[in-house]
C-alpha cells in the first residue's frame, strides 16, 4: 500500500482528495505541519507520494528541489499557475508532476503511472551505477598494470595475476589494490 501525505490549507481540496484517492490502494495522511517542518518530517517518515497543493505553501521551489534530489519521493504539485519555469529542475525530473485544481479524479492513474516510471528509472540507474563502478575499477587495474610492466618489467598477464593475488590475500577489491599501486605503496 503507497503511503501519501497531502499538504493543504484549502479544506475543499482536502475533500476532493479524499473522494478521489483510492483507499484500498494508498493509506492517505493530510499533513497539519508547516511547511519549513515539511522536508525534516518526510525524512523521519518515509512516504512514496506527496500531494501539494499551491494553497499550502509559498517558496516550495527549495522544498521540491531538496525532496527530488534526495529521492525522498514522488511529487504531485496542484497548482492553477503552472509555474514550468520557476519549476524547471522539478518538471525534468520524472518524480514530478504537476496538474490544475479541479483534476484530482486522475491522481489514481497519475500515482500508478508515476510508480512505475520511478521504480524503472531507480533500476536503470542502479545498473547505470554498477556499470560505473566496473568502468572505474577496469580503469585503474589498467594503469597500475601499465605501471608494474614499466616498474617492474612484467607482462601484462603476471600484473593482473599479481594484482589479483594481493587482492585476494589482502581482501580487499582489484580498485583499492591499484590503487595503491600507484600511490607507489606497494613497490
């Protein structure tokens, strides 16, 4: 069940929400905090959605920016000014989403699609930084391999050898050893 925080001073919206979100699919909590206590409180209770409504804050730019970089969760901003670019870093972002008063009955398909698209993205770049890592790593065996055949005369074939071994005997990964090797640590 996604759990939602709706952020409203506008009683009206808060009705609407509550007629249009589906109970059996999200566990809805409307948040009576200010909005200086609002990033504070989401990182203390984690939450997959928050609804903002442009009632309930003034400088929410800060607020989302914070939120969106921290990958805190999924942003739904309602608002009849669609400010796209005081907004600009969260409308690139696909943990934001912004819509007009008056539109809540889609927030259902909104939420769904939005979830989907988040949690492919989160596994994309989590391979993406795998990916990285590996990129990194091959990039420093190859120096510190290119190192030890200058140093210390070796085929490439015995400094990778010599490069796994340590890592092996040490317990420690093929990265930190050449590292090492060309911090001129290990010769």
């Amino acid at each position: 069940m996604k759990r939602i925080y709706v952020l409203s001073n506008d009683q009206s919206f808060i009705r609407n929400i509550d007629r249009c979100l589906d109970k059996i699919k999200y566990n809805v909590k409307i948040l009576d905090i200010s909005s200086k206590d609002v990033y504070g409180y989401i990182c203390a209770h984690p939450v997959d959605f928050i609804i903002v409504h442009s009632s309930y804050i003034g400088n929410y730019y800060n607020l989302f920016d914070m939120l969106l970089n921290a990958k805190r969760c999924g942003i739904i901003y309602i608002s009849r000014n669609l400010e796209y670019g005081s907004l600009f870093n969260a409308t690139n972002n696909p943990r934001f989403y912004m819509i007009e008063p008056g539109k809540e009955e889609v927030l259902n398909d909104i939420i769904t699609i939005m979830a989907r698209s988040i949690n492919i993205i989160d596994k994309v770049t989590d391979e993406l930084n795998k990916y990285k890592d590996k990129l990194e790593e091959s990039k420093f065996v190859t120096k510190a391999k290119l190192y030890l055949m200058n140093k210390k005369n070796m085929s490439e074939e015995e400094t990778y050898k010599y490069i796994l071994k340590y890592a092996m005997d040490e317990r420690i990964s093929k990265l930190e050893v050449s590292k090492i090797i060309l911090r001129g640590d290990l010769i």
